[in-house]
C-alpha cells in the first residue's frame, strides 16, 4: 500500500495512517488525525498506552516483531512515529513496505549523538566540544582535556536526562564509566548559557514547508518543566537559525517535523544540543496557540497536504505536568484560562509526565 509522494493522501477507508509509539505523542498525533477525517492504526508493545483509547485499530507486538511489522505495514497508506528510538532495522523494514515520514535517516541520525553532533556541524552549526568514548582510556584523555569538566551521555537511548553523568575533579571514571553500562558514549563540555530554545521546522511531502514560532524552555531535573512562546530572539539571529536548520533538514532528506533544541550563549551565540524527529513537548502549547498545532501539522506533512508558516495568536505559556502532580495544580481548576491536557496515563512515576496546562499570556 505504498503511496507515492506525487500525490495527497485524503481521507477515506482505504487511508489509514500508521502510528508507531503509543504515548501521549502518539494519542495527541491520532486527535489530529481524527479531527481531519483520518483513519488511525497503532502499533506498540502491550503497555501503559494511552494513544489506544483513541485509534481505530491496535496491534500490539515489539519493535523486533518483523511479522507483525510486516503485517501492521500492509494496513496503512504512510506511518509516522511519536518517538526515536525505535531500532533502525524496524523502520527500514517498514519502509519497504509504506511510507515512513520522517525517514529511518532521519531516526538513526537522532538516536546515535555522535552522528547528531557531525550532521549539525555539517549543516552550520556550531555544538559543545565533545569526544567520542569507547573505553576508559579514551574517558580519561577527553576529561583531562576538558579540565574534569563535563557531562558523559550514552551515546544512544537518553532522553529527559537519563544516560548522562556530570563529571568533575573528584570523579571516578571507572565506577561512572560501569554505571553508564560500559557503551560508547559521548563526553560534552558544560556550557554557561542564557537560556534554551527550541525551533520546530515542517516540510510536506509536496514540498511546502514552514516554521511555528521559536519557544524558550525551562528544565528541572533534566526534565522540561515549562514553555513560553514566543521566544524573543534577536530578527539576524532568528533568520540564520531558520538557515541552518533548513539545511540541517535538506541534509537528512527530512519530511515531516523536527524540532531543535538549542542553547543561547550570554555573547548570543547559539549552540546545537539535539534534534527530535517528531511532535515535541516544547510545541505542546500550539495545541491552543496556534489554529494549527504540531500535531494538526505533522499530519498535514505525511499526507502531503499544503503547509506554510504558522503563526500564534497570543503569547503563551505551557507546564508539564510531572508524576504527583495533583496537589500542587488544584487552584488552576478554577480559571478556564488554564487549559488542562492530562495523558490517561494509569501509572504515575516520579518524573514521568501525565499531562500539561496551556495558558495564554497576551
């Protein structure tokens, strides 16, 4: 069922789209779908799934299924994924068999963090110093360097600050080197830097493509905590950022969406951090701020439908809703300006988050 890129996927019984991943992404990608008359069959392994409560068909089966994935495949017109790190032979399979947007170039560049940092400079930016770390030998040179001043990250599978140790002075590499699992990892300078930011850019299959606006970030524990957009961002340094990233995605052949996580410099200078290759919890306050959001968007990208510039109607704010939540956001029940997205998660962990509140400013 693999529909080629010259022409629009509509909606009817025979378009089904494909979601792999079936978290609060995954759910939120699906509403989108919905609202614009599409079909939707997940694919995750059994779970806490949220996304199930609101798709026509599930299966369930792991990434290493191949006859499941085979199967799930045959039954949709594209399939986009509301995570990264599915493994790179997974997809390649998928693709021969639909239309996978982004493309497994896109993922595997995303999951491995050395290749990331390359494709980055490759494209313009500028990244942290960093090392490559197979060995302990290869530890110990790269934080001497770095005056016992960095941050060790697995070189793939981490995100919201799990795989990484800060490491100083009084470190034992050895016993950080074990904790991390003993895998190849990336060493990264600590950087002083003003704020974070992210740009989220968007290309469809027909070729338009766009920008939402710039969003600055605030994290606590390695975890996002909250959003306001739009940032403000000096207008040379918006436009130079906007560059880069086209390229950034030209050079992956990337259709669909990808947000940039950056860092800010106190001189202005804008650094690289990561890319994500898909909706992103900085993004989450389009669900009200703009008429389209990222996920209205990513499904108009998949399908080939026309995309352009979107705009916001205000200034907002969005806050994660993280583990035990409860407590400390009953008063914002009482202001409709407040508006409350919670995930139908029905485990809550420390750290996990189980939903978000928009909330305009201007």
């Amino acid at each position: 069922m693999i529909n080629k890129f010259n022409s629009p996927i509509l909606p009817n019984k025979e378009n089904i789209l494909g979601i792999l991943g079936g978290g609060q992404l995954g759910k939120m990608i699906a509403m989108a779908a919905s609202k614009g008359g599409y079909k939707t069959h997940l694919y995750c392994p059994k779970g806490d799934n949220p996304a199930e409560t609101v798709v026509n068909k599930v299966t369930h089966g792991d990434w290493d299924d191949f006859d499941k994935l085979v199967e799930f495949s045959n039954s949709v017109v594209c399939a986009t994924s509301e995570f990264e790190n599915i493994p790179s032979k997974s997809l390649e399979l998928l693709s021969n068999k639909t239309k996978v947007i982004p493309n497994s170039v896109v993922f595997r560049c995303a999951q491995i963090r050395s290749k990331e940092k390359e494709m980055a400079e490759k494209s313009g930016f500028r990244t942290p110093k960093w090392y490559l770390i197979k060995n302990t030998d290869d530890l110990i040179m790269a934080s001497k360097s770095m005056g016992f001043k960095g941050i060790l990250k697995t070189n793939s599978l981490g995100y919201d600050g799990k795989g990484q140790i800060r490491i100083n002075e009084n470190s034992n590499l050895f016993e950080i080197w074990e904790k991390l699992g003993s895998v190849e990892c990336v060493l990264e300078e600590i950087l002083e830097f003003k704020r974070e930011i992210s740009i989220m850019y968007f290309k469809s299959t027909d070729e338009s493509d766009g920008f939402f606006p710039i969003s600055e970030n605030f994290h606590e524990n390695g975890i996002l905590k909250k959003t306001i957009a739009p940032a403000i961002l000096d207008l040379n340094a918006e436009k130079e950022l906007k560059t880069k990233t086209k390229q950034l995605s030209q050079n992956l052949g990337l259709y669909g969406i990808i947000a940039v996580e950056l860092f800010e410099l106190f001189d202005g200078n804008i650094i690289f951090n990561e890319i994500a290759p898909r909706p992103h919890n900085s993004f989450h306050w389009t669900l009200n701020g703009c008429d389209n959001s990222q996920f209205d968007i990513l499904v108009r990208t998949i399908c080939g439908l026309p995309v352009k510039d979107v705009k916001s109607n205000g200034k907002w704010e969005m806050f994660n809703l993280i583990g035990n939540f409860e407590d400390t956001v009953d008063h914002l029940y009482d202001d409709q300006d407040y508006i409350t997205f919670l995930y139908g998660k029905k485990e809550t962990k420390i750290g996990r988050k189980m939903g978000h509140i928009n909330h305009r400013i201007t």
